[in-house]
C-alpha cells in the first residue's frame, strides 16, 4: 500500500509546530532552554529562506558560571502525537563531534499521566561528546525483546525493558557506514534518516547525501517506497516485542543537551575530553567557541501514512477542517561537500569505536 504525505514540517511550519520546552533539562545537563520567542532573540534559531531550512543551535558567544543554569540551547517537541507512520528526516548539518555536547534526535511518549517508559522512547539520532558513529536506541516497559536478524546494524543489547542504569536495547550502524554522526555526518553534506513504523515493527535507515533513494529525493511526488531501500540498519518490534503494545503515542523531539548523565558521565572516563578541562561543565561553561557548529540544519521532517490513515489523519494546523488540503513541499538539497552500568557503556563504545556513543540515559527523558 502506497504512502501519503500527511505532514510537512520545515520552516516556519515547524518553528510553529513544536514547542520550545524551557523546564529544568530532565537528565542533569548543563543546558539552558530558551523559549521561542528568546531562542530567536539570541539568534539559536533562524530560517534560510532559499531553502525553508531551519537552524537550531546554541549560545556559542558567551562565557558562564558552573553554577548557571547552563549554556543557552533549544528543545523542540512536537506539537502532534504518531502512532505508526513512515518519518523521513533530512538533515544537511547535525551538531559536530564536540567534547561536551549531547544532541539527539528522538520520539517518547509525552502524554500527561503517563509512567514512562509507557509507550516507549526511540533515538533515532544520539551520541555524546567526540562520537562519530551514530546509535539507535529504544526504551520501553517490560518484556519487549529486539529480534536477532532482519537488521544490517550491529546489535549490542536486544533487552529494551527498564533495569537498574535504563540502557534500553541499541543498534549501531554497520562499519561500512562511516557518515552516521557528527563530524563524519557533517562532512558528507548531511543525510537522511527514515523511519517505518507499523504494527509488525519499527525500522531504521540511514543514508548519507550521496545515496539517498530516488523515491526519497522525489518525495512525495513519486511516493516514498522502503522496500526498495534494503535491510534496516535498526529493527524494534517483531515477535518478541509487540509494537502496538510498546510504541504508542510518540512526540518527535529535537534537542542539543550538555553533559548530564551521559556526556558528562562519559567525561571521566574519556581522556580526550577529560583533558580539556576538570569536569564536563567547567568546560561547556568557559569554552564558547567550541560550540559554534553544534546546531542542527533541519531540512524538513516529512510524516507520511498508508492510504487509509492518511484519510484519517490531523489536517494541518494552518489548515482550517473545511478548507483544500494542501501542503506546500519546499526540499534542501545541498550540494556535496562512574556506576557499573556506565562501565558497561563504555566498554561497549570501545569495541565498537562508536566514540563513546553509547545510549547512557540514567532516567526517563
């Protein structure tokens, strides 16, 4: 059954279709969040209006306190809620492979009353200081076991259910992608992540500029088409993880955090960040210049639904229900260019040089 386009956020569209989260960041960080309207003062967000792409970064200017807040930084969650869909992301910059910083890009369930991990949380970007290859992590209740084959990723744990360090269940990207993240990412003009989420399983894929698919660069006049994409490099669900149980409900969640329980934790254990300065906050507080490529550039984020949900789905919000549905593609295309369960991350980082890119979320997000 073909895909329909049901939601384009670029843009304005997307300034306007997520809200600036300004609470105490939930994981310890030393990040400061800024409303809209004071992430656009400061010059964190922007629109390039050749390409409708939109900047979200950081205060890279200024000096602070440890005792700050934090540094100034963005978090965007997303106004709708999904439960299935195919989600294709294109980003021509993520934040750099910066000693300090802990970017992601992800979906949780965000319904009020809810115990997390009820309803699941998935990274489909994340990583932590001078990571380079990406990792993909999901988080839910208990029972929910990721399958043994189906993927090209290297598994590193298949339990997604809660324990005592919350590791979730996490892939890496195979060896023979070398752009997944940061740096590598960056200088390969970006790329696109995609995901398929339906009631058999959650797939995902990456593709670095240079190979992204024909029905993805002319979405969604061809129609996306997944199957022609090869394996996933990343599969939750299946026979021992039921998606409707698990995955529900999800907000889309862009953000760029500093230090807190995974990139600060990791800073004592890895000496090319430890070296640069006594703790992870000493150094994101007197080291702006540091973070002057820590933003994102966010193409767009497409949501797309087979064609008897696309029927069903939200109108758009500056859409009124009686009016024509039409949703205005813009595209960018660039051109080329210290407990145990931290340990146990580490190690895993290590043998899989993800640059200590590990999932190490100590609690729910």
């Amino acid at each position: 059954m073909a895909y329909s386009i049901t939601a384009h956020y670029a843009g304005q569209r997307l300034l306007d279709s997520f809200n600036f989260f300004t609470g105490v960041d939930p994981n310890h960080g030393f990040a400061n969040y800024q409303s809209k309207e004071d992430a656009l003062a400061q010059g964190l967000v922007s629109i390039n209006t050749d390409y409708n792409a939109v900047k979200l970064g950081v205060d890279a200017s200024n000096t602070y306190l440890t005792s700050d807040k934090g540094r100034p930084s963005i978090r965007l969650t997303s106004n709708d809620t999904f439960t299935h869909g195919l989600f294709i992301a294109d980003f021509a910059h993520m934040p750099a492979s910066t000693c300090g910083t802990w970017p992601a890009f992800w979906a949780f369930n965000n319904q009020d009353g809810t115990t997390w991990p009820e309803g699941g949380e998935l990274e489909i970007i994340e990583g932590a200081n001078n990571a380079h290859r990406n990792l993909f992590s999901a988080h839910t209740a208990a029972g929910c076991h990721a399958p043994v084959d189906g993927f090209s990723g290297e598994q590193i744990r298949s339990d997604c259910s809660p324990d005592t360090y919350n590791i979730g269940c996490n892939y890496a990207p195979p060896t023979s992608d070398t752009a997944s993240y940061g740096d590598a990412f960056n200088a390969e003009g970006g790329g696109v992540y995609a995901l398929e989420w339906d009631a058999t399983a959650l797939k995902l894929w990456h593709f670095p500029r240079s190979t992204i698919p024909d029905n993805i660069v002319y979405a969604p006049a061809v129609g996306p088409d997944p199957s022609t994409w090869g394996p996933p490099q990343a599969v939750f669900g299946g026979p021992g993880c039921d998606p409707d149980t698990y995955f529900f409900n999800l907000s889309l969640v862009l953000s760029i955090n500093f230090c807190g329980d995974y990139a600060g934790a990791l800073w004592r254990r890895t000496d090319q960040c430890a070296q640069l300065a006594p703790t992870c906050e000493d150094f994101v507080a007197g080291s702006p210049a540091n973070f002057a490529d820590t933003y994102w550039d966010v193409g767009y984020i497409d949501v797309y639904q087979k064609a008897a949900a696309a029927a069903a789905a939200v109108v758009p919000r500056d859409v009124a229900p009686t009016q024509t549905r039409t949703i205005t593609i813009a595209r960018h295309y660039p051109r080329q260019s210290g407990t145990l369960g931290i340990r146990i991350r580490v190690t895993v980082a290590r043998q899989l040089d993800l640059g200590f890119g590990g999932e190490s979320t100590g609690e729910p997000r």
